[in-house]
C-alpha cells in the first residue's frame, strides 16, 4: 500500500480493506477541537472545476454553497450532527475552493431534521485569514471564536427561511424567477 502522511485520505486506505465485510457506521471527521467539543467539517466546493468539465452547468460560489443543496448526502450530515451533540459540541461546516481570493462560508448548524434537512443555522462569511483567525481563537475558548465572529457578516437561516427557500427552488424548476437567498450575508 502506498502511503502518504499528507494526504487526508490516508485512514480510509487502510480502514476501508480492512472493514471492508462488516458494517460498522463509522465516519470521519476534519477537525475535532478538543477544548470546547467542535466538530469542523470541510466541504470542497468543487463546481468551478465540474463546470469546466461539463459535469454541471452553474457555478456555486462558497458563498451560496450549502449542505441543503446536495441532501443526497444527507447521513453524512446528519451523522456528523448527531456526534457533536452527543458529546454537547457544535457542528461546524467550512464550504472552501481552491481559489484563495474567494471568501469561505463556515456554518454552525444548530438543527436537523432528517427528513427536511437542515432547519436552522448561522453562516458566515471570512477570508481564509479570518477563518484561520477564528479556527485560533475558537480552540483557546468558543466564547472568544464567538465574539469575532459577531464581527463579521453573516445569515441566519431558520425553518421559515428553508420552507420559503424550497419554494424558491420549485417556482425556477416552474421557469419562474425567483433566486435562491442562500449567501446574502448582512
């Protein structure tokens, strides 16, 4: 087995194989801050890339980018959800891209339904500093991670937002004008 102690895959190599024949509902996780009990999950958004590639026919900025949008992934978030409630965290959801200039939206998630998705989360808008600055002051205490992110521009999304925003995506399904309000952050 070829090994490589930077590449982020390297656990799934070797657990995969091994547990390959039993089911075990095991996931893993990006970060994990031991302070303060944050679960911190990076989601690559990768659209620029299937574009180009003819694999989509629209861009996703970080911005707009959300878990709400590709719920066929849903256990993934639902698990992740569960765990850091079970030890009393937070999730925390990092959508990045590979183009440094463009701004991160990191998303607590504070309600799933696993049926309706998620229902209720608080997302912000950061520069890769400002995450790495937050990333930082979260690890020595949530409440100062808190305080600078009150400082930033951000969107609040309850289940009303999410009903209305469902109702968006079926009315341009319809070829009805109606954007989508994910990432207009105040």
């Amino acid at each position: 087995m070829d090994f490589d102690v930077l590449e982020d895959d390297n656990g799934r190599d070797i657990i995969i194989p091994a547990l390959s024949e039993v089911s075990t509902y095991f996931f893993d996780v990006d970060l994990f801050n031991v302070e303060n009990n944050d679960v911190i999950e990076f989601l690559k958004n990768d659209s620029e890339e299937k574009k180009k590639a003819g694999k989509q026919k629209w861009s996703v900025t970080n911005a707009n980018a959300h878990p709400n949008r590709y719920w066929w992934n849903k256990q993934k978030f639902i698990n992740l959800y569960d765990a850091s409630r079970h030890i009393n965290g937070n999730l925390w959801l990092v959508n990045y891209s590979d183009n440094p200039s463009e701004k991160v939206s990191l998303i607590s998630v504070t309600s799933i339904d696993n049926e309706k998705r998620i229902t209720s989360d608080v997302g912000y808008l950061l520069s890769y500093k400002e995450l790495l600055e937050w990333l930082l002051l979260n690890q020595q205490s949530s409440g100062e991670g808190l305080a600078y992110l009150e400082t930033k521009p951000k969107q609040e999304r309850n289940e009303e937002f999410w009903l209305e925003e469902h109702a968006r995506k079926e009315a341009r399904k319809l070829k009805k004008y109606a954007p989508s309000q994910i990432g207009i952050y105040r």
